[in-house]
C-alpha cells in the first residue's frame, strides 16, 4: 500500500512537471512571436517628411532678453545650397514663439553669405545699422543671436560681419559662441 502511494505521488508529480513545461514552452514560443512581428506605422512617412530638418535658431526672451533657441522644421532643399544665408534670413523674419522677440532690424538684406576656413562672413545691408543702440546689450544680443545660430552648424566656429561688403568700425571683430 506504501508503495502504491509512493508511485501515486511520483505519478501527480510528474504529470504537474510535464504540463508545466508543456504551457510554460507555450508561452515562451507566444512571446517570442510576438517579438518578431513585423512593426507597420499607422502612417507612411512621406518623401516631403524624409526631407526636413529641425534648425535652432536663437531669439530673446522678451521677459528676460535672454537667448532662447527656438526650433524649426525646415526642408533640407531650402538650405543644402546655402545654409547660412537661409538662417540668417528666418532670423530676420523673426520669430514664431510669442514670448521670443525679433533682434535684426526689419528691412535688413543678406547681400552675401560665404564660408572661409571655419568662420562666415555675413555681408548685411546697412539696415543691420539700425537697431536700437539705447537698449541695453541690444549689439551684443543680436550678434550673439547670429552666432549662436549659425555655430549650431558643424563646420561653422566663428561669424564676421560687414555692412555693405565692408567693415565696420561697430562690427570689426571675429565673432565666437559665448555659452
């Protein structure tokens, strides 16, 4: 009789092992499907979305004058062939975030916009001129806005600026990113 209980025992056992392997092989095999199930997004990204970037581009706070990046998703044709006249030009446009206010004096023109070694030269009409020379830290901010800007690019260290395609006594340094 000890025996026949014994054997019972090793019998429920067993059977308790077998079927929890069973199911515990189940799952496992479940889970790994589900891994390997194809990731379909709701939506296909589209050939326009493929060639956008995001752009910083650096504005002050109008509650503090502080600069604040602002970013902006932009179509890399607009500005594989000249980058920095295309920034340069949405900083002049001014920004769309409502707490952000614009630094470049309206009406200013991009005449040129060039590369040399690491640094660029922004040649602006004398427009660039008119910003308001009362306000305190107005010429550093918005040369900071400029450089800040443009140093977002990778090949870009410093920023020269000339009025006209000449320099300027108010603007004849070799301008660098101040954190």
């Amino acid at each position: 009789m000890k025996n026949k209980k014994i054997g019972i025992i090793f019998f429920i056992i067993l059977l308790i092992i077998l079927l929890g392997g069973y199911f515990g092989i189940q799952y496992v095999r479940n889970k790994e499907e589900i891994k390997q199930e194809e990731y379909v997004p709701q939506e296909e990204i589209t050939e326009e979305q493929v060639r956008q970037t995001i752009v910083s581009l650096y504005f002050p706070s109008k509650e503090t004058n502080e600069l604040n990046p602002e970013a902006r998703l932009i179509d890399i044709k607009e500005i594989i062939n000249n980058p920095y006249e295309k920034l340069v030009s949405l900083l002049i446009e001014g920004p769309k975030n409502d707490k952000n206010e614009r630094i470049i004096p309206e009406n200013t023109k991009i005449n040129k916009t060039y590369l040399e070694q690491d640094c660029v030269v922004l040649d602006l009409s004398s427009e660039f001129l008119n910003y308001e020379k009362e306000k305190e830290n107005q010429k550093a901010t918005m040369i900071n806005s400029i450089v800040n800007t443009l140093t977002e690019l990778t090949e870009v260290n410093q920023v020269k600026i000339l009025i006209d395609g000449k320099e300027q006594e108010e603007f004849n340094e070799i301008y660098t990113r101040k954190n």
